[in-house]
C-alpha cells in the first residue's frame, strides 16, 4: 500500500492527573490520524503509518456513525484504545474515511502487544474539552482538543 504524506502535527498536553492531545490537520481525516499518533506516543509504541488505499477486511474495521463533529471523533479513539489495550493488537497501518454520516478506520496488524508492554493504560478519552474545528484559511484548517483519562 502506498503511504499517505503526514500532513497533521500534534502535541501532547498535561492536565491534572490525566493528559491530552492539541491536533492540527489539513483534512479531517488528518486530526483523527494526528490524534491515533498522539496516542500512540503516550503508550510508547510506534504509531500506525496511513494509507491512501482502503483497506478491505470488514473484521478489522473501526466504524462510527456519526457526522464531522467532536463526539464522532472521541467515539473512534474509544474504540482504539479498546483494541489496542484489551485485545492486545498493535496496528501497523490504517486508511481512515470520515463523512457526513461516519468515521471509518481500517486497520492492518503485523503483531500483537504482549501486556503489559504499554506506558499505561488509558480509561478514556473524554468530552470534558473536547473540540473540533475549522479554518477557512492555512494549510492546517482542522483543529482539535481531547482529554484522555488515564
């Protein structure tokens, strides 16, 4: 599969007792990719690289209904966090899709985490200063904010 240039960057934030992630993108589906990778870091694993291909295996798919907002977004990464930490598998390289009506992840893995092998484990990511946005101008015009409680 052809690899898709990174046209996102992120940082990490603390908060109390919990961290988060600041995430700039020039599309949408670029927050969500910058977002999986800011995860990725905290747990201390390599994040998954991103396809321009979609993926076809329907059982390694991530699939939320929901439309460009926040809460679509923070539904994903709870599915993620889920996948990766209680079924133990490290995912290599995802396509990711984000509509009017859904967000979907694909996913391909070439290993699986033996636990514990993450920094820690995260709860959940949470609503609590959760935002997405859009500029009009810039080459990144996507933006969010997330909280992670751990």
């Amino acid at each position: 599969m052809k690899s898709k240039k990174q046209t996102y960057k992120y940082k990490l934030i603390d908060h109390t007792a919990d961290f988060g992630a600041e995430v700039y993108g020039a599309e949408i589906e670029d927050v969500a990719a910058g977002s999986l990778s800011a995860i990725a870091e905290w747990w201390g694993i390599p994040p998954p690289s991103i396809s321009e291909n979609v993926i076809i295996a329907t059982e390694n798919l991530i699939e939320v209904v929901g439309g460009r907002t926040i809460d679509t977004l923070i539904e994903a990464l709870n599915e993620w966090c889920f996948l990766v930490q209680h079924r133990y598998i490290l995912v290599t390289e995802i396509s990711l899709v984000w509509t009017e009506v859904s967000l979907t992840i694909s996913w391909l893995s070439k290993d699986e985490i033996t636990p514990p092998a993450l920094e820690s484990e995260i709860k959940a990511v949470t609503f609590h200063e959760g935002t997405l946005e859009r500029f009009e101008v810039g080459i990144f015009q996507w933006y969010t904010r997330w909280i992670a409680d751990v």
